[in-house]
C-alpha cells in the first residue's frame, strides 16, 4: 500500500471529503451519503443512551481505578466512541458497499481518465461481491476484536484493553475502505491486508483521520464516503509512483 508519509495518509480522508464536491462525483455521493446519515443517527441515539452505563461498569465507583480517573475517564469515553463508531461502520458499510464500490472506481476515472479494468458500474453486478468482501471484513475484525474486547472488561486490564482497541480500531478502518479501490483492481483479502502491512504507520495515520471524520458534528454524516475515495486517491497516488 501507499509509501507515504504520515502525515500524507491521515490528510488523505480530508482530501476525499474535498473530492467528494466535484461535479462528476455527486450522484456517486449520495445513496451512501443517505446511508449515513440514517445509520449514524441511529448509532448515536442508541450510544448516548448506555454511555454513562458504560463509563460506570469500566470504572466502578468503589475501585481502586477511581484514583486514576482524570487520566482514565477519557481513555475510556474515547474507547465507547471508537466501538459506537465501528459497530456503525460494520452495518453501514455492509449496506453501502456496493455503492462504495461505485464511488471508488469513479473517483479513480476523474483521477487517472479511466474506470478500474472490468468494472461493470453497475449497482446489481456488485451487490453480491461487495456484500461478500464486507462479511469476510467483519469476520476478520470480529475474530480480533473478541480478545481484546475481554481485556476492556477485566479490572486493571482494561485500560490497556482501550489502548489496544483504539489500533485495532484504526487499522480496521484502513483495511475497510483500502478495499474498495484495490478490490476493483481484484486483489485479494489477504493481499491488501500484507501491502498495508508493510507500512503500518501510515495505515493506523488513515484509520485515526477516519475516526476523526466520524467524531466531527455535520461532517461526520459524509465520514463513509469521504474516506472511500480518500483510500481511492492513498491508493491511486501508490500505483503511479
């Protein structure tokens, strides 16, 4: 994947969001952008509600962990985002994927003349394909996230289970919309995930931008969108160098 730097990769989701006013890319935009903004919304109405359940059951009134709380009360309410935000980015994507798909092949045509080879446009020829890479993503992630998620809930541990989770987290959000752009050029699963691999850094810089799209009121309703033809152009930039 892209051997950028750093900072380069987490500006790409913010690029996207840029790309994403162009006039050859709006009718792109908006069935995933529709989509977004329903499933977010359901997301945060359902997070706000067991926000403070969760913040008491991570710190618990009468444990030791309360001396620490002005250092863990953060840790622990930017960790309840993260897992609001990727339990809305599993259902999201997994609806919008062939949308997505879509996306990212016509913002590869505005940037290099020309659509990825084989790639029909078409919203019914991707439904199966793009529903079937969404299902192996969340496997991978689920299949991951389960040990960590055991740390999050043992006291003492789960501190470090937070920190764990928040990588986890923006390494999952590179691998979800990474796979766009390469899987219209047919790479495999397992070949995307040793490409972003080889560069760790940059992939958890993307996966943080992303994160951060999501957290930012109005802008976070084109979060999904935007970071798909961010991961586009990261990917695009990678094959023409």
């Amino acid at each position: 994947m892209p051997d950028t730097s750093i900072l380069t990769s987490f500006l790409m989701p913010f690029r996207g969001l840029a790309l994403l006013f162009r006039p050859g890319l709006r009718r792109y935009v908006f069935a995933p952008l529709l989509i977004n903004i329903l499933i977010f919304s359901l997301t945060a109405w359902i997070g706000i509600i067991y926000f403070e359940e969760f913040i008491n059951q991570a710190l618990p009134a009468d444990s030791w962990m309360q001396y620490l709380e002005w250092l863990l009360w953060p840790l622990f309410a930017l960790t309840y985002l993260v897992i609001a935000f990727y339990s809305f980015t599993l259902v999201a994507n997994l609806i919008a994927s062939p949308f997505n798909s879509i996306l990212a092949a016509q913002v590869e045509k505005m940037l290099t003349g020309k659509l990825p080879q084989d790639h029909s446009g078409s919203v019914v020829a991707e439904i199966i394909p793009a529903i079937t890479g969404e299902l192996g993503k969340i496997w991978y992630f689920v299949l991951r996230a389960i040990p960590v998620l055991i740390l999050m809930v043992i006291p003492g541990l789960n501190a470090i289970g937070s920190v764990l989770w928040l990588l986890l987290g923006f390494w999952f959000l590179s691998i979800e919309y990474a796979d766009y752009p390469m899987g219209n050029h047919h790479l495999r699963p397992a070949e995307q995930r040793r490409q972003l691999r080889q560069h760790p850094f940059q992939t958890w810089a993307f996966g943080a931008a992303t994160n951060l799209l999501m957290m930012i009121p109005i802008i976070n309703f084109a979060a999904m969108p935007a970071s798909v033809a961010g991961a586009t152009l990261w990917w695009t930039k990678q094959r023409s160098s």
